[in-house]
C-alpha cells in the first residue's frame, strides 16, 4: 500500500492481523517497522483491538507475555514486535545495525510499515520473506509513505506493478486527494494555482480513475492545500 499519512492503513492492517491470529490456530505474525518504538506503537494496534473484544473471541493469553513486544495465544498463534534496527547477528564493529529481521524464522502473517524510511531495508529481501511460506494462508501486508525516487521502497512497488517479483503482489495506492476532509485548505478569495499546481491537478485528474475506479475533480481547497 503505497499511501498518503493518516489514513487508517496501519490500523486496518493491524486489524486483519488481528483477525487471522485470533481465528486460526498456529498463525505467527510479527507487526514491523524499522525502530523499535514504531513497532511496538503497532503491536499495541492489536492489543487494544484484543482487550476491547468480548471474552468469547478472545483467545486466552499463554506466559510469557511480554507487554508491547509478544503476544502468545491459547490457539498455538501469536504476535510479536519486530524492528529492522534488531542487532540479530549483528557484528560489534557494525554498530549492532546489521539488520537481520526474523531471520531464521518462520511468519505465516506479516505487517510492515514506513518502509521509505528504513535504512536497511533490504534485509526484507535477505532475512524476512525467505521466512514467509508460500501458501494460500500466508498473508504479507507492507504499507507506507513515498520517500526517494529510486529508493528500495519505490524499486519494490515498481517490480510488483510489472510482476517482476518472486511472489505476487496487489499493489494498493491511496493519494492525498481522495481525503478532502484531512488534505484541503480555504484559499483566499483572490489566488489562482501556479504553473506547478495546475499541472499535477491535470496529472491527477487524468489518472486518478485507474486507482479509484472513478473520475475526480480537484477542488480549489485541495489544490491550495497542495500548493501551500
């Protein structure tokens, strides 16, 4: 999912994660993202989706359990926390930033976000999907901003929009114009866009259909908004 911020696309990913782990037996999921306090903001996605359903959905909780990092269930599933930033196999003259996220292990279910601001994201390629098993079960939902052109976040969407990649993948692409309510400001009565705005208006309204599956006019606060 390739996205504009704030747009709830954490929480529904967490909220999927949610439903596989606690409706299927045997499910490891982990939630990521590339410093520790980013995943575990995550994390707690799900445990507050946990503690706000009703006893009969809630699959019990076993020990050891790790408040913001790991969740073990009844039902032989679980999540846990995971940060690109890990020192797994990390060397001491690497500064314990080698990179080496779920390496070894095994993750039927997977939710990584802010993927444009990793700094070493290939480690994706190298130690988390290897992991991931190929099967119909398997549910791998990556999800951020746009950072870098060129960056492996821009690469990645790229292959999976040729089908390029070793596995398929759905790309998803939310932009900011689809949210007038949160990306819009009251312009003054007297501006007009420049040069610049009209032509991503012209961009946008061009090819925002095969995204949304409809036709979109900008309104003069969304491209205030843009503009400023």
């Amino acid at each position: 999912v390739l996205k504009a911020r704030q747009l709830g696309v954490s929480t529904l990913a967490q909220a999927l994660v949610a439903h596989r782990i606690y409706n299927t037996s045997y499910i490891r999921a982990i939630a990521g993202s590339d410093v520790e306090e980013q995943a575990t903001y995550l994390f707690n996605m799900n445990e507050r989706i946990y503690n706000q359903l009703p006893f009969f959905l809630r699959p019990p909780r076993i020990v050891p359990y790790k408040a913001g990092r790991e969740l073990r269930l009844s039902n032989g599933s679980g999540l846990k926390a995971a940060w690109g930033k890990t020192t797994r196999g990390a060397l001491q003259d690497q500064g314990g930033k080698k990179g080496n996220i779920e390496r070894g292990r095994t993750n039927g279910v997977v939710h990584i976000s802010e993927l444009a601001t990793w700094d070493n994201p290939e480690q994706l390629d190298s130690s988390l999907l290897p992991g991931v098993p190929t099967s119909w079960m398997s549910l791998v939902l990556f999800e951020s901003t746009a950072e870098l052109a060129g960056d492996w976040w821009h690469r990645h969407w790229q292959a999976c929009q040729e089908g390029t990649t070793p596995r398929s993948w759905s790309n998803i692409f939310i932009p900011w114009c689809v949210e007038p309510s949160k990306y819009a400001l009251r312009p003054p009565e007297s501006w007009e866009p420049n040069a610049l705005t009209k032509q991503v208006r012209d961009t946008i309204e061009r090819d925002i259909s095969q995204w949304t599956g409809e036709s979109m006019r900008l309104t003069a606060a969304q491209l205030y908004w843009y503009e400023a």
